[in-house]
C-alpha cells in the first residue's frame, strides 16, 4: 500500500480477533482451489447482458485477455461451481445509517442464507463506524453468521464518524489477502467517509494486489444526515460519495448499486449472489519482460460486444 497499512489502523483486540479466527476455518482439503503460484494471475470476472443478467454458459475462447494493451493466453479457466469463495459483508453503524440498520441485518441475513449452500463457501461479518469489529470470522456455517446479526447496533448514539476505508482496506489485507479461490466484500454505506487513514487509492490497489472484488451498496437516509444543511451541500456531499464507491467497485471488478423504494437492499443483495453464483476465474501468466514492483494494466473483454465484463482493471506484479 502506498500510505499507512490496513494492519497499522486497526485495533489490537481485532487484530488478535482475526488471526485467531481465519486458519481455524480453512475450507476442506479435498475442495478445488486455484493456488496462485508467484507468476500465475488471477482474474475474478462477471459478465453480464444487455439486460444486466449474469451469462453463465462461456468458455475460454469467449475472452480477450490483454496486458498493458497487449493480449495475452489464457492459461486457466473456471467458472463458480468449481472454486470456493470467501467474501465479507461490511455494514456501515454510524449515525447516518442509524434509520436503516433493521433493514440492513434482515437482508444481510437472507443473503447470508443464500450464498453458503456449499461446505467450502465462507463469510464474515464486520460493522463499522469510527471503529471496526468484527462480529464473526469466516465461516460456513450460517447459524453462526444468523446470530452474529443479532449484534449489529448503531453507534448513533455515542459516535459521529465513519471508516468506510479503513474497513475494507483491513478485511482485504488481514483476512482475504490470506484465501485461494474467489474473493469479495460487500460494503453496505451511505459513502460517507470521515476519519479513514487509508486512502481510496491505496484501498483500491490492495483489493487489486489480492484479486478482491468490492461490490458498493448505496444505502442513503432521505437528507443525508445534514438536517438543515442547504439542498447544494448535500447533493455535493452526495455526488462525492458516489463517485467513491463507483471507482472503488469498478477497479476492483465489483458493481455499484444504490437503494431505492423499487430497487430495495434485498433485491439488491439477490443480484449480487446471482452474478457471484456465476462468476469465472480466468488466469494467465504475465511476459517474461513484465517490470516487477510496480502495477500494470488488465482489460478483459469477451467478443460478443453486447456482453459486459466485470473484472479488477490492474494487477501487481510483485518482485
């Protein structure tokens, strides 16, 4: 990371709290992983139609892999079925999320339910608001993530701040950095960030470093939590956040998704699952003359141009 590390931000109890947990919980030896060697790459990918549904039936010729505009052989090719996941679900407590927070657990809840059919499949649960807990590590059980639920409060009473990178920056590197196969965080916030040490940039690069995609869930109370506040404040405010969790998503090969009255968190959450359900895991290896230490960019496309591709846009080539 190019500023302060995830690991220097958090808190020593949680910390210990995720060491502890993570090696304990490791999926079924006999479960096919994809484990990276140093000069294997991986590449999460979603492709969807003109409609916005999830195409499940490609195969490796379907792709266009390039590297630093330059194509590249596909050397490896899965889809969902064939690779575990761990994915995190991230939920925003602070103050300006104090009125959505019922509807946030009920959700996360069903979603939960919906994601772990699978022994080798495992989720997290993490709040925030100017402080991160982790309420449960990875597991596959979802009784336990059920009841994890059941302690997620607003901090509205005692808090009035927001880590929202500092939250995602810290699962990816303490926690996902360390899993094979597929790898997501679902951020559930209004994108309002107020105390974060870690920047967006450096957020973005440690999700690409370890192939994690972020999927951006705008969950917004009515005024903002600006009562009072002129009408201009709050739509800048607003288009700010926005655009900050757009480019958090879109790098990392996640989506962007707001709430709304006809677009509510749970259908939200159903989509997201369909698109992870159907999700490829593509790998190749970078040229010999590919320069170490430093990032370089991926474009992932398939031939049919009426099918889009959600996939992580650069990757580290680490020395």
């Amino acid at each position: 990371m190019t500023q302060r590390t995830a690991a220097s931000i958090w808190s020593t109890a949680l910390l210990l709290a995720l060491a502890a947990t993570a090696p304990a919980q490791k999926a079924s030896s006999n479960v096919t992983t994809l484990h990276t060697s140093a000069r294997l790459i991986p590449i999460a990918a979603v492709v969807k139609d003109k409609n916005g549904l999830p195409k499940d039936d490609l195969t490796r010729d379907d792709f266009i892999l390039k590297q630093d505009s330059k194509e590249e052989s596909i050397r490896y090719f899965s889809v969902a079925e064939q690779l575990p996941i761990s994915f995190a679900v991230l939920v925003d407590v602070s103050a300006s999320q104090s009125t959505m927070v019922a509807d946030e657990v009920k959700a996360s809840d069903i979603f939960f339910e919906t994601m772990l059919q699978r022994p080798q499949d495992r989720a997290m649960l993490v709040q925030f608001d100017t402080t991160i807990q982790q309420l449960k590590g990875l597991t596959n059980q979802y009784s336990l993530l059920h009841l994890a639920l059941s302690f997620v409060k607003s901090g509205a009473e005692a808090k009035n701040g927001t880590r929202v990178m500092d939250a995602v920056a810290g699962v990816t590197e303490k926690v996902l950095a360390k899993e094979n196969g597929r790898k997501a965080i679902i951020l559930i916030t209004d994108g309002g960030d107020t105390d974060s040490r870690v920047s967006l940039k450096s957020t973005i690069e440690e999700a690409q470093k370890t192939n994690v995609a972020v999927y951006s869930i705008c969950y917004r109370a009515s005024d903002s939590g600006l009562t009072g506040a002129p009408s201009q404040v709050i739509n800048a405010m607003a288009d700010r956040s926005n655009d900050i969790l757009r480019k958090l998503a879109s790098e990392t090969g996640g989506e962007t998704f707001r709430v709304t009255r006809q677009m509510t968190l749970q259908k939200i959450l159903a989509q997201i699952a369909d698109g992870l359900n159907k999700q490829y895991e593509i790998g190749y290896i970078p040229p010999p003359d590919t320069t170490t230490n430093r990032f370089h960019k991926l474009e992932l496309k398939v031939k049919d141009p009426h099918l889009k591709v959600q996939a992580r846009t650069e990757f580290f080539a680490a020395p």
